[in-house]
C-alpha cells in the first residue's frame, strides 16, 4: 500500500464497467444490506436509463458519486485484498475501484443501500485512521496505519460497526476481480472450449452404462443402435 494513488489506471470506458457491474450483480445475487447508523451519501441525483434508453447514442446519464478520497480508499483496500503477485495484476490493476465507484453510483433502489453502507464505513476508516496514526483520512495514511485499520476492521470476531460494511465491501471486491479474465486465470477457469473432437468413453464408462441399462431391460435397445 502506497501514500500516492492513481486513480486513472487503467481508464476503463464507463458503459463496459456497467456490463461488468451486471455480471457482478449476477454473479452475487440477492444482495445483503446493512446500516451503520451514519448518513450523508450522495443521493443519485440524475435518472437511470429509463424504459426507453437511446441504444444508438449510448451514454451514462448519471455522475459518479465517490469523492476523489473515497475512491482512493477503495483502491487501497482493493489492493489490500488481491495486491499484485509476480505476473498477477491488483485488484486496481483490473479497475475493480472503478467498479466499485460504478456500482455505488447507479441511481436504482438496490444500489442504493450498498452507497449509504460503503460510503458510511469509508468515513469510519477515516476516524480510524486519524485515531490510530493522527492522518488527515484513510487514503493518505502511511501503509502502516492502513494495515492496522484494515485488520482491526477485517476481524471477523469484531463487534465494530464497520463489520457490515467490510462484509459487503469485500464480497463486491471478491466478486469484481473474479469477474475479470485476471480473476479467471487465478482460479484456472478457462470457460468453454471448443473441442475438436469428442472422445469415445472409457471402458469404465460403457460397462457402467451396460449395467445401468441390464437393469432396466433396456439391453437390447441398446444393442440395436450399437
């Protein structure tokens, strides 16, 4: 973890992190919503898409909500959860905190409740950070008194009310990275591929189907397509 972030790498286009935010929400399914007690979101002042958006001028009709602080905080937890490893880019390095930033910002109802949380705990991380290493906020505090934050906050036995917030985070992070072709080599997922040829079964494999089909009388049906 770094004192200097750059929030501009790499420059995603804003319609494919949408696409990648809808394989996330599918990826998570119902989603799981908490409140910290504090307030104070951006509200999503612009509409969403409409029931009759222009495809032929496509266009993200509402801003991005995270401050330029917040959103350096969550590339710096990001990166706490997946740094970069030999050839293995960070989570930033696929863009994950813009994902995040996207996610956050969309103007509908289920989005919604993960801004007030994610934007809430963010500001919690800031008091921690001015607690324990005297910092102006989070994002800007030596790695250090990031570390200590993140693994007071990431306690699993913690009864800090940013434990919802860290939950959700982390399961949107996790969700984002193993979204990307990045996240798919390091589980070695390589998807559908097609074969040239289909192989015939195995020994193992007709014998078991004859016996299957001994006990069901169906022997010489099978025969007669053999």
């Amino acid at each position: 973890m770094s004192e200097t972030v750059n929030l501009d790498t790499p420059k995603l286009d804003r319609r494919a992190v949408l696409v990648w935010a809808g394989a996330l929400a599918t990826a998570l399914g119902a989603g799981y919503y908490f409140d910290l007690g504090i307030t104070g979101a951006k509200p999503a002042k612009a509409a969403g898409y409409g029931r009759d958006p222009n495809l032929l001028q496509p266009s993200v009709p509402w801003p991005r909500v995270l401050t330029a602080a917040q959103l350096a905080s969550v590339k710096v937890i990001a990166d706490y959860i997946f740094p970069r490893e030999g050839k293995t880019p960070s989570a930033s390095d696929v863009g994950v905190h813009q994902l995040i930033d996207e996610w956050v910002s969309a103007p509908y109802p289920e989005f919604e409740a993960d801004r007030e949380l994610i934007t809430a705990g963010l500001h919690h991380l800031d008091l921690f950070a001015r607690l324990t290493g005297h910092a102006r906020d989070f994002a800007t505090a030596n790695a250090g008194v990031q570390r200590e934050v993140l693994t007071k906050v990431g306690d699993v036995a913690s009864a800090l009310p940013t434990a919802p917030f860290w939950k959700r985070l982390r399961r949107l992070i996790l969700g984002g990275y193993y979204t990307t072709e990045a996240g798919f080599a390091d589980i070695g997922y390589i998807g559908n591929v097609a074969l040239k040829s289909f192989p015939a079964p195995t020994p193992e494999i007709v014998a078991a189907v004859e016996r299957a089909a001994q006990q069901l009388g169906l022997n010489d049906r099978i025969g007669s397509r053999a």
